[in-house]
C-alpha cells in the first residue's frame, strides 16, 4: 500500500500535476502507485475542483483512477477546535492504513496556513517523505502551463528539507527544549502555587530550562562529563521544591531552621509527616522507595569523582530525566495531602520571641518598612506643584533603602538581601539588636527624618506578622521579633 496526503487546491492544474508527480515518485521509491489518495480540502478548494472536473479525465489517462480519493473539508483557521479537526483527520488516516504502507505527504498545495499546519503535523509524526513541485525548477524545464507531462513533473517533485535536522542547530535540541519549555511551565506554576511569597519563580523555571540544555548538549556531543553538571544542575530546584515544602508546611516543628538540613533529610521529615497523617489507601512503601532512589540518584551522580564511566553517565542523565516525574509527585500528591494536613494542625499562636532565645548563628528572617510613606506620598499631592518635591522623596527612600542594603552585606554576606524594593527590605541572618537600631537610624538620617518598623521571625510567616504587629506600635518605629506556636 502506497498513502497520499494532500492538500487540495483551486488551481486544478496545479492539483492534478500533484497527484501525477506523487504517484511517478511513489513508482520510483517503492515499485507501486498510489493505493490511497486523501485529501484535505477548503470549502473553496472542493467546489472548484468538483465544478470542473477535467482534471479527473487527465489524471486518469495517466492511470490515476479517481477512486482512490478520499475527500474531506477541513477549514483551517488557527482557532484551537479547527486544528483539533484536522489532527483528528490526520490521526484517522495513520490508523487506517498499516505499519508497512509507504506515505508521501505533498505540500505543493493549499494556502500558507494550511501547507504550515500540515508541515509541523509531519514534523511531529515523523512522517519523512515529503514532497512539493518545486516551481522555480519547474520553469527551467518548460515553459508551458497547465496540465504536464509526467517526466517534467518528476524531475521537478523535490524533497522537503528534513526539518528534524533543525534540532543539530547550535548545540540544541530546538524541538525538544519547545516542548521542555511547556512541561517546564506547568511545573513551575505548581511550584509558585504551594507558596507565592517564598518561592522563587525565575530561578526555579530557568534552572530547570538551564539544567535540559545541558542535557541536551551532553546528547550532540556525547561529552559524558556534561551530564553530571546536568544532573547538579537540576537537583538545585528539585531541592528548592522540598525547602518549600518543609518551610511551608513543618519549620515550626524544626526551629533550627530548614535551611541546615541536608536533602536526604527533608525528605525524612515529609516522609515522617505523610506516615503519620496519610489516608490508609496511601502507598506508604513507594513512598519510601520512591524517596530512596531519588536520593540515590541525586548523591551518586552528583557527589562522585573526575572520572566518569558510560555508567556513571547514565545515572547522571537518569537523574535529569527522573526529576521531572519527582516534581510532579510531590507537586500533584504530595502538597495536597500536606495541605489537607494543615487543617487538623493544633492552632499556632503568637508569642514575642526575645534576644534570649535566638541561639548564636542561627538564622533568622528580618523585615524592614518605611513607616507612612503612602501618608507622606498623600500629603505631596495635596500640598506641591512641582515634580521636584516628588524626586527628591523618592530618591531619598530609594538611597536609603540601597545603603542599608549595603550595610547588611556588610555584615551578613551578599546572599542576606532576600527582597528589596520601594522602601521595603527583606533579608536573613543574625543581628544583634544594636544594630538594628543603628539600621533604623541610618534609614532617619537618610531620608528627611523617616521612621521605619522591623520585625523578625525564623520563618517568612512570622517575620511578616512580626512586621505588622511591629507598624501597628504607637508612634511606629518599633522593632518587634514572634514566634508561632
């Protein structure tokens, strides 16, 4: 059996040398003419072709019988419900003919949208024999027009470029990391929704992004080295996922803080909550095996020597491709059940966390807010009529704000700065409450005599109720430290 998918066309000359070309190509590849004709059509395309048919009388005394011609109006715009059809189309006619049968699709009709569509439907099919009458060529052997001889239009009938070698472009695998992108995106957007605040979007989406093109250029240069950076790569967001996970869910029962536990023990500490509050249809022992190997995978490809054998590398890109599957676990089954466990949490409450308490090193979270400046802001509008009053406000915030910021790099190292923006500053470390107080005097000196409130907590949910506890003070200016529980 030898398939023909075509489009059809208005110009029935244009179409039946088409089908005559196809059909001398199929004899010449595969030793057999055309078994099956389908085509696609317009509404247009069909009533030309169907008003005048002596392109049927010339295509059959060339042996072409016109019933082999399956017909089918597909309007092809790019709304989703018409490519949706004519996917549908495509898809009928690949499980109706079988595994051995030889296809050509022919691209030498129809408009630009359809010829595009049917392009990337044979791209993503695989479909290799791809074929259109090179016009160009064509005027070079005749000048005549209309229906034409078979030997012109064969040697005009000219291989579509292989559009997979588009993925050897560069060192990317193009249509690979489209689709990448795609998946990239669904997860990321799961990532976000366990925690807008303290999940950080743009590094999450680009490292995975970052971590497939390593990937795929460990394929094209066959560099097994590539793999393991791959690898490394990728672990960094699959263990910014389990951080916010413990961070969202179960840091008040770890006041030691999240950040110093290792990742084999985060997973210990959900494991240990899932266990514990899971329903009873819940595969507690894949859970575990599920964790273990992951873990496995992540420390031997990551943690090993210089020298990398094909196994090593293997595992490498396994873990690479595993981490998709383990972010989609814990995103889609896991946070839910940690979530649905939440709610039979016993209620936190606030309490004042004193200097006392914080033991030395450990790191806490700080919260800085200019005190009034929408009050402030309010009072411009009402009292100036020049800009100048505007700038020198804004200039003033935004000065003191980056020399604070400064000030904490100083003294904590520049990875402090979580947050900064307006006049607002969010960073972590350990400060001793001198310096909190030299932070709010800077922040005085700075602007024309601006008062800011600073709260702190061990977690992002204190250090913000901190903060608006700390601005609702008299007089505001005020530094406030809670603990939930």
């Amino acid at each position: 059996m030898t398939t023909l998918l075509v489009l059809g066309n208005i110009n029935q000359f244009t179409f039946a040398n088409s089908i005559l070309a196809a059909n001398a190509k199929a004899e010449e590849m595969f030793d057999q003419a055309l078994t099956n004709i389908f085509v696609v059509h317009s509404r247009d395309s069909y009533a030309k072709l169907k008003s005048n048919e002596d392109w049927v009388d010339y295509i059959e005394a060339n042996e072409v019988s016109r019933e082999l011609f399956v017909d089918k109006i597909v309007e092809i715009t790019a709304e989703e419900a018409s490519i949706k059809k004519f996917v549908d189309y495509v898809e009928f006619i690949l499980k109706g003919i079988s595994n051995s049968s030889n296809l050509i699709v022919d691209l030498t009709n129809g408009t630009s949208l359809q010829k595009n569509l049917l392009s990337i439907a044979s791209y993503i099919l695989d479909i290799k024999n791809q074929y259109l009458i090179d016009v160009s060529k064509l005027f070079e052997l005749t000048k005549e027009r209309g229906f034409l001889p078979i030997n012109i239009l064969l040697s005009s009938y000219t291989p579509v470029p292989d559009s997979t070698r588009l993925d050897s472009i560069a060192y990317l695998n193009l249509s690979e990391m489209i689709r990448y992108r795609k998946i990239i995106e669904a997860h990321t957007n799961k990532y976000v929704a366990i925690d807008p605040d303290s999940s950080d979007k743009e590094f999450f989406k680009d490292n995975l992004g970052h971590s497939i093109q390593l990937k795929l250029q460990g394929d094209q240069s066959k560099d097994n080295a590539i793999y393991r950076i791959a690898a490394s790569s990728i672990s960094a967001s699959v263990e910014d996922l389990i951080r916010l996970l413990v961070s969202k869910f179960i840091l008040a029962d770890t006041p030691d803080g999240v950040d110093r536990r290792t990742f084999g023990q985060k997973l210990k500490i959900i494991q240990a909550k899932i266990e514990k509050d899971a329903p009873s249809d819940f595969d507690v022992e894949f859970f575990s095996k599920f964790n273990d190997f992951i873990l496995y995978l992540r420390n031997s490809s990551t943690h090993k020597g210089k020298l990398l054998t094909d196994l090593e590398k293997f595992k490498a890109e396994l873990s690479v491709k595993m981490a998709f599957p383990f972010i989609e676990f814990y995103t889609d089954i896991v946070h839910p059940l940690l979530s649905s466990g939440e709610l039979s949490k016993e209620p936190k409450y606030m309490k004042k966390l004193s200097y006392a308490e914080i033991k030395p090193g450990e790191t806490l979270y700080y919260g800085l807010d200019g005190d009034d400046t929408g009050k402030i802001l309010e009072e411009l509008f009402l009292a100036c009529s020049d800009e100048s009053s505007f700038r020198k406000l804004s200039k003033d915030v935004a000065n003191a704000i980056s020399r604070i910021a400064k000030f904490v790099t100083d003294q904590l190292g520049k990875n402090a700065i979580v947050f900064e923006a307006g006049d607002d500053l969010l960073f972590k470390g350990n400060l001793q409450e001198e310096m909190l107080l030299e932070i709010q005097a800077m922040y005085s000196q700075l602007t024309p005599g601006l008062t800011c409130s600073i709260g702190y907590g061990r977690s992002f949910q204190e250090v913000y109720l901190a903060l608006k506890l700390a601005k609702t003070q008299p007089g505001k200016n005020a530094i406030v430290g809670i603990k939930l529980c």
